[in-house]
C-alpha cells in the first residue's frame, strides 16, 4: 500500500510526512549535543547557539546540492526549487555545508573544530537514521527491483528499500559512535571514523538506487564516498599514528 505523504493538516494546510520527521530528527540530534557537550568540554548553550546556524545551513546546502545536480529539472521554476516540501535534499550537500559553518562557529568560540565535530557526528547519524524514513513517505530513495521478503512495492514494482538499508547502518553508527567516543584517543576520531564508515555504506547502497544523481555516467554520492573513504583514511592513520608516539 503506497504510504499518503500528508501527516495531517493545519486549517487545509497539508503538513508533510517528510518534514515532520527531518524536523523530529534535528530536534532530538540537538538535544543528544546537547546532554552530551560537557563531556567534550563545550558548554551547552553553544549546542543551542549551533543549532540556529547550522541546521539552516545544513538544510540550504542540501537542497543546493539537489537543485544543481538536477538543474535541468529545476531551471526556471523557483517555485520548484523553494518547494522542498516534495523532498529534494541531498546528506553529501547538507554535511559539506553543516561542516563549514560548524568550523567557523568553532574557531569564533575558541573550540577545538575537531572536538566540536566529534560531538556532533553521532547525532548527525542518528538524525540520518531517522530523517531517511521521510523518503519512504515521498517514495523517494529505492532501489532497483528485488524479489527479496522485505522487498517495498513503488508504483506497483518489488524494490530495495535502500532508505531503510541506510536508516538501519547509521542507526549502528549512532550506537558505534557513542560507544568509542566514551574512551576517544585524539581530537578528530569520531568524526573521521563517521565519514569512513558512512561513505562505505552509501558507496555500495548507492549501487542500488536507481534514482541516483549522476555526473556524466558516475554516481556523484559513489565519487563523493570513495573521496571521503580515501582522504579520511589517511588522516586517521596519521593522527592515530601521531596519537600513539604522544603517550
């Protein structure tokens, strides 16, 4: 049965699924940070601070990042470029920019930009798991047709539920995160961790969207992955490595 996108209406206003739960995720990301800031040193009033300018960022980036890639779709319609309403945001453009204006805020506070990050990451994750729920509402973010049990029926076809695979992996991430950030070895780990481990999982869920945005015959999130996975890498070999002689 195809799911109705609507939550509910305010005086004949449709209020969508998809931004119900991207707003529930943020909220409950924020509130993580913040229970979690005195553990990294940071005061909490910053997590509150950070949210005011970061998820705005966030949501602007991602959905910049969703109209370029697919500016043959959008070009000369503001209204559907403004209309993220029916879905549209793409997670590579929305950390890119969550990550600038969280380093900015960072530096302006005299707090370690690293520190702050490895604070952030597994709320993101979290908020990932949860937000990715809004693309079953739009029907956005499958996969390719399937026979497998937990198959989902998208206009009258069996197809990989590929939000679910990426809900259920950050959902470990959160967990993964929470846990090894409890006994971290140096500024950046979490952080860096979180984007090896992500960019592994989207690489080969990738694989099976089929709604992918591409640039020329590649899969911009697969060329995005491999970039992250590569660079993050030798970042943590090198301040794990750096990490080790310091003690």
């Amino acid at each position: 049965m195809k799911p109705n996108p609507v939550a509910f209406d305010i005086f004949g206003y449709p209020i969508m699924w998809y931004g119900v739960i991207i707003s529930s995720a943020m909220v409950l990301a924020i509130l993580i940070m913040y229970k979690r800031a005195e553990a990294h040193g940071i005061n909490k009033e910053r997590v509150l601070d950070f949210a005011l300018v970061v998820i705005p960022a966030g949501v602007i980036g991602a959905r910049l990042y969703y109209v370029f890639s697919n500016w043959g779709y959008y070009h000369g319609d503001l209204y559907k470029i403004l209309d993220i309403r029916a879905g549209g945001l793409a997670i590579h453009g929305g950390l890119i920019a969550g990550i600038i204006f969280a380093v900015v805020l960072f530096k302006r506070w005299n707090v370690s930009p690293l520190n702050g990050l490895d604070l952030a990451v597994p709320a993101v994750a979290l908020a990932q798991s949860i937000g990715r729920w809004g693309n079953y509402f739009n029907q956005e973010a499958y996969g390719s047709p399937t026979n497998l049990p937990w198959a989902i029926d998208v206009n009258g076809v069996m197809v990989h539920p590929t939000f679910l695979y990426e809900s259920i992996w950050c959902l470990f991430l959160f967990f993964l995160l929470s846990h090894i950030d409890k006994k971290r070895k140096f500024e950046g780990q979490i952080f860096l961790l979180y984007g090896i481990l992500y960019s592994i999982e989207r690489f080969f869920v990738e694989s099976l969207r089929t709604d992918s945005l591409m640039l020329g015959d590649f899969k911009i999130a697969q060329l995005v992955s491999v970039i992250v996975v590569i660079t993050f890498s030798v970042a943590y070999y090198y301040k794990n490595r750096k990490s080790k002689e310091n003690n």
